[in-house]
DNA sequence: GATATTCATTGAACAAGTTCAACTTGGAGA
DNA sequence: TCTCCAAGTTGAACTTGTTCAATGAATATC
C-alpha cells in the first residue's frame, strides 16, 4: 500500500534498516482517514498512541486558562502526531490535535509500540534518531524565540514551510509564532510595502 | 568511584539495567575537572562529546548577531552537557557551555559513544529514553513561554529550579527567561512588595 | 587594603506587541 | 443565488518589555 511505502521510505531515510524488518514495522501501524476538522486528540485524554501523517495537515495546539489556543506546530506528511508527555508519562494529554484538511496517518498503540521494542532493538535506534532530531529542532525554535523578531520569526517560517504557509489560515500562523493575528496582519503590510 | 556511582544511579532509575553492563558503560567516560570560567564548549568548534554532570553548575548560551548573550539552560549536578545538534550533524557548534563553578563531569567521545551503541542496545534504549526526556522538557517550555508573562516564569523558574536561582547571577536568570536584565530588576520589586 | 570591574537598581524615553472595536472581504452551505 | 459566518484589516489606546544612563553595592584582583 502506498501509505507504508511512505513510512518505509521515512525510516530506510533515517537509517540503514533491512527490508523485512521494515515489512515488520508497518505492519503495526493502522491506516486511518480523518476528515478536516477532526481530533485524533483532545486534552485531558491520555494519548495512547503515535501517528505518523501520509497525507494532509493537522495543528497540534494547547489551550491557556484564558482560553486561547496556541498552535505549538503544524505536521504535513511525513511528520509524527502524539502527545509524547502524555504518551511516556501515562498522564493526562494537554495537547489538542486536529485535522486542518482530510488526512491519512498510520496509527500504531502503545502496546503495538511497547512490542516493537521488545521484538526489535533496531526500533529502538529509530526512535532514539527521531527524538534526537526533534530535541535539535526544539532548541533551535527556542533560540530564534529568543533572538528574533516577530517580522524576523514570520519570515523564517514562510521560507521553512511554504508549504504550510499557503494550506492554513493567517490566525493559525500568528498562534504559532506566539503573536495576536492583528499584528501579523501589520507585519505583513510592512514588507508588502 | 563515586562520580561513576551518581552516573550509575542516574542510568538505573532511568530504566532496569544489570550491574555489569553499567560498569561496562561507566568504563566508556572520563572524569574532568572544569574550573570557574572554563568552557567545554566553545561556538564554531564541532561538539565531540557528550558529558554528564557530577558537580557544579554550567550555562549553555548563544551569541546573537548583536553580541548579546542568550542563555538555554543551566546544566547542576545529574544533567547533561553537549550541542547535540552538532554532535549528531557533526557541524559546528552554535552553542557556547562554560562552567559556572569549579565542577566535576563524565565525559565520553563520540567515537566511544558509537562503539556503546553498537556494542549494547541496551544504551540505545537509555537514550532513546533520554531523548524522550528531553523533547518533553523542550516542550513544556515553549508553552510556558507562549502561555505565561515574565513575571510567572521567574516565579515558575524560582519554584522549579530553586538550587540554581541561588547560585547564579540575576542577570543569567534575566537571559535564561528571554528579558532584560533590568525589566527582571523591576519584577522583582513588584513580587517583594 | 586599595582599586578596578562586574552586578543590581532605578528612572525616563522608547519600541514591540496586545486588546478592543469597527469595518471589509471571501467562502461554504442552504 | 443568497446568506451568514469566519477571516483579514485598520486605528486608537494600552501594556509589556527594552534601551540608555546614572548610581550604589558587591566581588575579584593585584
């Protein structure tokens, strides 16, 4: 099936990893649609699963007791959907995470996930590169928090993922640089001019 | 010794682990004194290693483009020391680390590292777990960082971190919550009151 | 023990970003 | 096609945080 080849192809990129095992991997994971507007999580439920996205678009977002949502990211293909302090901790997720288009992911369980573990250490290697990059990719977000502009984090964010850029609101962009969506409707006038 | 026993217990409640293959790993690092002021890490130089903290307290910063230090963290006894973004891309390092006080770490090189992981999956699992760790942490932090003002994350920071808050300068704390060191001057009055 | 040097504090002027309210535009659904 | 609702824009007042400059307190160095 063509969303496997996806994730084969995701993995083999990582890593050197033999065919068979590949087979093996994905055959733990479960194809699922999910319409635009759909949550594969909501907070306050335990997230007991990962996702990685095969096709479409999804805002992983929190909401603050005033009540505002802050997008933390957006995942298109290729990206992974979870709560993983829900997910390691046993605890109650505090990440929502919906769908902002149709969309397929390949679902796999924690017990499914527990099992690849133990079956296979390779597994544990993927995951081991994965968390490694997402630390990389965390701190770096957290550097260019801390020494750049709005205009400047905006801008950086147009040129990263374009292609995100033109598939989700201008209200979900500002939530994800940490701005109200007035002043991004500001900024944008600036460097149109 | 007893540096190796604080790696040990920070590895065995991390997960089970029998006792010969923690000395075996143990065996892989190298005990370093740093002196106040020294750096272990300097920004433009590839990160060859990873070390774990046994006494002492680090900062890890960047240096933005108009020479202004930012500070990520600060790294006590039980923590972890690297740019794992040019350790794992083997690029130059953004990130400067300098010891805080005289301190003691674990350290071990990359090439020592590699063989660990070859030689035991179990390591792989530790630091896939590791990671994990640390994605969570990176996580919780950008929320906070979109979600509460100054003033609540000096006072999280003060709650969370009280060992630190003592042994570093107000001007740290300043760079490690993203404000001025003069704006963090003027919270401080407003909480003493 | 004297002297630099760094650190913390404070005030005033300024810049960055928010909030609220009003208005316009553009789709999605009936 | 019409309607309605959500998205984007703009302005004014406001809040949060910065910058610069001056001062006193605390540390390190010789």
């Amino acid at each position: 099936m063509m969303s496997d080849d996806l994730l084969k192809a995701h993995i083999s990129d990582t890593m050197e990893i033999a065919e068979p095992l590949l087979d093996s991997i994905c055959a733990s994971f479960d194809e699922m649609e999910v319409r635009k507007g759909e949550y594969v999580l909501r907070q306050g439920n335990p997230c007991r699963f990962e996702a990685y996205v095969c096709r479409g678009c999804f805002r992983i977002f929190v909401i603050d007791e005033k009540g505002n949502e802050k997008i933390l990211y957006f995942a298109e293909a290729d990206w992974w959907l979870m709560d993983i302090d829900s997910f390691m901790n046993r605890s109650a997720s505090v990440l929502n995470i919906q769908a902002l288009e149709d969309s397929v992911i390949l679902s796999i369980s924690q017990q499914e996930k527990d099992n690849l573990y133990q079956r296979f250490p390779t597994v544990e290697k993927f995951f081991r590169l994965m968390f490694q990059k997402a630390v990389v990719a965390w701190q770096r977000r957290l550097i260019r928090n801390h020494t750049q502009t709005a205009l400047e984090r905006y801008q950086y964010f147009l040129q990263k993922y374009p292609g995100i850029a033109v598939r989700v609101t201008d209200r979900h962009i500002a939530s994800y640089l940490g701005i109200s969506h007035e002043f991004l409707s500001k900024i944008k006038k600036k460097t149109a001019v």
